[in-house]
C-alpha cells in the first residue's frame, strides 16, 4: 500500500514564487510545500540581478509599465502589467520585513537616511532594481526558507518528485478540479498520493528542454507539462529567453553573467575587442534580452567565433568587486581577472516566458488548481520578458493567489477517496542507457532546431524528432518502473513539443521568437494558446 498524505494547501516548488505563497496563507492552515531536491534547489537562489519596482520618487509605475509594455513587443496583456508594478512596491517591502538584506546606497552605509541602492538593466528607463550585491536569488531564497522553517503549519519535504496532477475527472467524478498529486519518494523510490483542498504548482520553467541553459538542473518544466495533461492551455512556449551573457568556459558548467554588468556600464566586445551592439540597437548594451541574444548570436555565426566578450574593467576594481563579488570570484577561480581583462560569453536558454494560462489570482482552467512564477503565463512578460520582473512576478501573483485562496478555501468541495499508485504490471528496466540518450538527443536538437534563430525546416525536423521520441519514452512510462529521470524526460518532451507546435504556429518574428521565413511582425499580436484534446472535450474554452 502507498503512503497517503492530505493537507489544507499543497504547493508544488519551494523556490520564490511557492515559499512567498506558504508565507501569505494563514497560519491555522496544514500546507505541504515539496521540492523535488533540496529547498533551495530552484532557480531562485541563482538570480543574480535583483527585483525590478518603483521605488524611487524619480520613478514612475507608467515608466515601469511602458518599459515593460515595450520588451514584451506588443504582446502584453496591459492589465497585468500594471497589477504587477502597482504592486511592486508593497511586494518588495514584504521582503524587507522577511529580512532580506538588500544592499544600501552609500549615504545609508555610513549612517544616513535608510535607503537602498537601485541599479538600472537593459530595457529599464531607470534605476528602479532593488538587489542584494549580485547574489539577490540566493538572499531571498535563504531567508524566505528560514522564514518558512520557523512556521509549525509549514510540512517542507524534499527529494519528492511530482508525477501527475489528481483531477476530479480522472478519478471519474462529476465536475473538473484537482485534489493533489501523485509523487515519487526519491528516498524509497515508492510513490506517494497527497491531497489537498487547493493546489499551487511552483515549479519554476522548463530551460533544461535546452543543451546549454543557465538554469539549475531542476527546470525541466515539470508543472507546465503536468498541468497540460490534466487539460490546463499553455500559452505563449515559442517564447523562450536566451540570456545574452553566461561565461563561456570549456570546463565548467554555465554561469550567469549579470544582466546589471551592462547596467553598470559593461561592454560588449568582439574579439577583436571593437563595440558591435550599437549597429544592432541604438541603446546599444542596454537593450532588451532578445535584441542582444541574437546580435550576439549573428556576430559569433558570422565570424565562427566560440564566444564574444563583456568588458567591465574600465571601471575601478574596487567597485567591480563591491558590486560583483560572486562573479568576480566565481571568474576569479577560473584564471579570469574581471577588474583587468573581458568576460568571455555566449547566449544560453534562461527563462520560459509561456506557461500555464492564469488570471491575477493565479487561477489556471482547473478548480482549485493555482499556477504562480515562471510556471504561469500571466500576461506579464508577453513576447520578451524585462529583466527582473520575474521576481517581482514571483511575488505579487504568490501574494494575490494567497489572498484568494484564502477566501475560497473553506468553501472548497470535500476531498475524496484518492486510490493508492498502482505499479503491479510494470517490472524494473535494464536500459536506462535509453532514458539517458533520449535526453541528450532532446536537448541536443531544440538547442539547434529550435534555438535563437528559427526557420520552418527546423522546426519540423524537431516535430518529426520529438514526436518519435515521445512515443518511445511513453512505451517506457507505461511498461517500467518510473524514476526521477523518466519522469523529468517525459515532462521535457511534452514541454519540446508545446514550444515547437507553438513556433510553427507563430507566422511572423516578434520578441524571443525569430524566424528567417517570417522575419517581419504582423500589424497585430495575438497569443499562441495550445488546448488539449480533454479541454475541447468539455467545451471549457
């Protein structure tokens, strides 16, 4: 028999997005918060920049909207956008009084008024990035989960891995709503049921689906695929964010190079050591993700270049190491000396800007069943996302959700009976070796099919490609004995499959989505929303 758990809230992901959700709900309330490795094991804690808001009288929240209205290239959903920076600034404060220490200006160090230092990145009009040095994630992350240990109400569990949502439907009830989910025990390799009168998935983005990613090895899209099969939309998935600048280095994995760098006056530099980015855009550095990603991109296919270059060292090392000291030590320990010598870069895959289709409470198509941070497509980001607004995201949609649950949770329909996992007819593989290939053939042909620069042919060579391999790993699912592996792999490949139905879908390039057959924008945006066969089966949408 299988173990089976039940709470008042189940959230799905402990990272920024699901510990602000476990901390905004009400302390009489049982909620499990599971993270499939260690707490901090999200992207949180690797988010180097800072939290975008306005918070200086020079600013202005028509500013932010704009900035942001402008990144996302007109798809937008406005409404969100300005929820989001009305809200920024009451989120922001709601971490300070959680203890995270941001960094002060000059004058609060040395005993003046207290006030925190804003720095500016490429897209924002103004100083408006609240951080802590260039280590914001992993301050947050570490003082929301010292937070969350000190509340009773709070169940951490870790090494769960999330298998499936369970629906009313699926349990062949009247009505659709999600009661909880089915999870893996890493530790006992057994399968656990949990319920819960409301259920938030948290669980981050689905960069891994790409070879080289700045992402932890945790963003496998495991809430995004999960909450399509239980029949949620999913929405804009062609946009997937490359980050301009990750060190390039032959032996160590991929490290995130601050958007803030530029922010603070850092070049980009060819090998030869001449500025580019002005012949691409007339901020030059400071433009937005996409604009550089792919100036950066066409500069390195069209000189056969390994990398190009992030220059900082114009400026006093004292301040580079005062403003960057994680990266100016993480390069350090490589034999690379930021205060005197350039940054070698490339692009790599950073941030899902699609996801679950949410309303501002982050409700997704399902009763009882919340989306909130890089899991859900809440209109904020559109076709390219503003750099840090996905904290910021993060917090408002988390603290709204709460807010809504809060009021709808006593009213929630029973929990029923859940039946136990049943894995009497399936038997231990002896070929995992072809988990481990499928995975690498996956990520291998979205990085090259499906990547920066996109074309029809492609496209469909990836389709045709993952279409095969989906039907190998579900022959798989069906017939062994499921692992983290498995399970990571079969989320991956739906997740490959959204983005590449909805790229062919998009007949024209805007944002993060460029494509040499269509390179022009059409005189209108509209969302690329994918529906499953179960949602037009219920005539939901």
């Amino acid at each position: 028999m299988s173990e089976h758990l039940t709470y008042d809230v189940l959230i799905i992901g402990s990272g920024a997005a699901g510990l602000t959700l476990a901390l905004s709900l009400p302390e009489h309330w049982q909620i499990a918060v599971i993270s499939k490795e260690r707490l901090d094991s999200g992207s949180t804690r690797w988010a180097q920049g800072g939290v975008a808001g306005v918070l200086d009288e020079t600013d202005s929240i028509d500013a932010h909207v704009n900035d942001t209205l402008v990144a996302g290239a007109g798809l937008c959903t406005e409404s969100a956008v300005r929820f989001t920076v009305e809200n920024s600034a009451s989120a922001i404060q709601w971490l300070i009084d959680m203890g995270v220490p941001f960094t002060l200006d000059g004058i609060a160090e040395q005993g003046g008024d207290h006030r925190y230092h804003l720095t500016r990145e490429g897209g924002h009009s103004a100083r408006r990035i609240i951080h802590a040095a260039d280590a914001t994630g992993l301050a947050i992350s570490a003082t929301l989960i010292e937070r969350a240990k000190e509340r009773p109400n709070l169940h951490l569990l870790h090494q769960y891995i999330a298998v499936d949502l369970i629906t009313r439907d699926k349990l062949g009830l009247d009505g659709q709503g999600c009661v909880g989910a089915y999870f893996l025990d890493k530790t006992t390799q057994q399968v656990v049921s949990i319920t819960a009168r409301a259920t938030a998935l948290a669980t981050g983005g689905a960069s891994k689906v790409y070879l080289y990613t700045t992402n932890p090895d945790t963003a496998s899209g495991d809430g995004i695929a999960m909450a399509w099969r239980a029949g949620c939309r999913v929405a804009n998935m062609e946009f997937n964010q490359f980050h301009p600048t990750c060190l390039y280095h032959p032996v160590t994995s991929p490290f995130l190079i601050s958007e803030a760098v530029r922010g603070e006056g850092g070049k980009l530099l060819l090998p030869n050591g001449e500025r580019f980015m002005d012949e691409f855009d007339a901020r030059g550095e400071l433009a937005p993700r996409d604009i550089v990603a792919r100036a950066i991109d066409h500069e390195m296919k069209r000189l056969g270049a390994d990398c190009l270059y992030l220059d900082i060292s114009h400026k006093p090392a004292e301040f580079i190491t005062q403003h960057f000291p994680t990266i100016h030590e993480h390069c350090l320990q490589l034999g690379i000396d930021i205060t005197k010598e350039p940054i070698p870069i490339v692009p790599a895959s950073h941030y899902t800007c699609g996801g679950v289709v949410t309303d501002n409470f982050g409700r997704t198509d399902i009763q009882g069943l919340y989306a909130v941070g890089e899991t859900a497509c809440t209109g904020l980001h559109g076709a390219n996302r503003l750099a840090s607004n996905s904290l910021l995201e993060c917090l408002v949609y988390a603290r709204s959700a709460a807010a809504h649950i809060n009021e709808m949770l006593d009213s929630a329909k029973p929990i029923p009976d859940v039946p136990p996992w049943d894995a009497s007819l399936v038997t231990d593989s002896d070929e995992d070796v072809v988990i481990s290939h499928n995975w690498e053939e996956l990520r291998r042909f979205m990085w090259d099919y499906v990547g920066i620069v996109r074309t029809t042919k492609r496209l469909l060579r990836a389709q045709h490609r993952a279409q095969l391999l989906r039907q190998e790993i579900q022959e798989f699912y069906r017939n062994y004995r499921i692992t983290a592996d498995l399970l990571e792999l079969r989320n991956l490949v739906d997740v490959a499959d959204i983005i590449i139905r909805s790229a062919l879908t998009r007949k024209e390039s805007r944002g993060l989505h460029y494509s040499r057959d269509y390179p022009d924008a059409l005189p209108r945006a509209f969302d690329t929303v994918m529906t499953t066969k179960r949602q037009n089966e219920l005539g939901e949408l």
